[in-house]
C-alpha cells in the first residue's frame, strides 16, 4: 500500500470518528435537554400546593344559595272578582314594591382539578326571592258591596298579581345578566387564591359547546 493510500485511509477514518462522535454528542445532548426539562416540569408540580376538587367545592358549598344582584321593582295591580256592580263587586288598585333577587345554588357547582387547571362549571342564575313588601302596599278606588267585602283574603290575591307583574313587567333579563357577571367575579375572588400558579376557568354550563366536552372527555381518560 503506498503511502498516500494510507494517508487517505486515516483521513477517512478520522471522519467516520469524527462523524461518530458528533452523533454520540448530539444523542447526548438531546437526553440532557430532555431530562432537563422534566425536572422542571417536576420541580414545578412540586410547587403547586395540593388542591383537590372536593376542598374548592366544599369551600363554595360553605356559602350556600349566592345572590349576586337584586333589583327594587314599584307597580300597580288591579283586583277585580268580577261580581255584580254595587252588588256583590270588590275591586282596588293596589301599589306595592317589590325586591327581586338573582343567583345561582352553590350545591350544583361542579369543580375539577388539573395539574395546571382549575376549571369551575357554575349553574345557571336563576330568581331566588321575589317578595312583595307588605308595609309598602296602597290601595286606592276601593269599590266594594254590603255583601261582598274587601278581605284579607283579597289583598292575598292582589299580592300573588303583584308577583306575577313584576315577572312579566320588571327587567328580569338585566337582572339575571348582572347576576351572571357578578356570580362570576365573586367566584373568581373566592378562589384566585387557593388555585395559585394554575389557570382559573370559570364557565356556566349553558355556555359550555360540544368540542369543550369532547377535550374534557379525553383529558379525562389520558389521566
């Protein structure tokens, strides 16, 4: 073999050596990456504070019913039994004020916990309280028979229109979309705190679409 055949031959030797290591290093290089990164991503879990579904939700249960926004409503109803004009007829105007409250019930909450999520589902709002002050009530044009008194009876009767108008007369869709944004912000509030460095989702199951379900699902069964 001549010498330059020889001399070739080391050359290519040396870049198979060379070439060798240089895999050698990456592959290296690649685990160190790798097992850095799961180190933080331990050392992080480690971090995050214990938190359970059940402890959240026994902290919101521990309110009980929530109201969030109330309204005052003032109106006017009439009562009228529809008898016989000076006869056997009774009927009145009657003003009244009316408080409305707005909510949601706590105990219908559901809480799941992630290692980096807090994702709180709340019930809808609903009307908790309508309550008709009585100390409010006037009654004017009072029309009434010898034989058919105005009593206490009626005035029941008048009370149950009141509620029945300020349903369908007072601004109960403002009312329960105030409650929504409330209910939301106070929940927030309660729970910032206790859910540290993960994520607080806070949704209304009504708002919740088809493909939020479907990744739940899957998260859910990966776990």
């Amino acid at each position: 073999m001549s010498k330059r055949a020889a001399n070739d031959k080391d050359v290519t030797v040396n870049k198979i050596k060379l070439i060798r290591t240089g895999i050698i290093a990456f592959i290296i290089l690649f685990i160190l990456i790798f097992f850095i990164k799961k180190m933080d991503e331990y050392i992080k879990a480690k971090k995050q504070p214990s938190l359970s579904a059940e402890k959240l939700t026994e902290q919101l249960v521990a309110c009980s019913d929530l109201t969030t926004a109330e309204i005052i409503y003032n109106g006017v109803v009439r009562f009228d039994d529809g008898g016989i004009p000076f006869i056997n007829e009774k009927s009145f105007l009657m003003m009244y004020s009316a408080k409305v409250k707005a909510g949601i019930d706590i105990s219908k909450v559901d809480v799941a916990v992630t290692n980096n999520k807090v994702i709180v589902t709340l019930p809808s709002v609903e009307i908790q309280d309508l309550y008709v002050d009585n100390s409010t009530l006037e009654f004017y044009d009072k029309s009434s028979s010898l034989f058919n008194p105005v009593q206490q009876e009626d005035v029941t009767t008048a009370i149950h229109y009141a509620e029945e108008d300020v349903m369908n007369h007072a601004d109960i869709d403002g009312l329960l979309a105030k409650s929504k944004e409330q209910t939301e912000e106070l929940i927030r509030g309660l729970l910032i705190n206790t859910a540290g460095d993960r994520e607080l989702i806070i949704r209304y199951s009504e708002d919740i679409t088809d493909d939020e379900n479907s990744e739940e699902a899957s998260t859910e069964n990966k776990r």
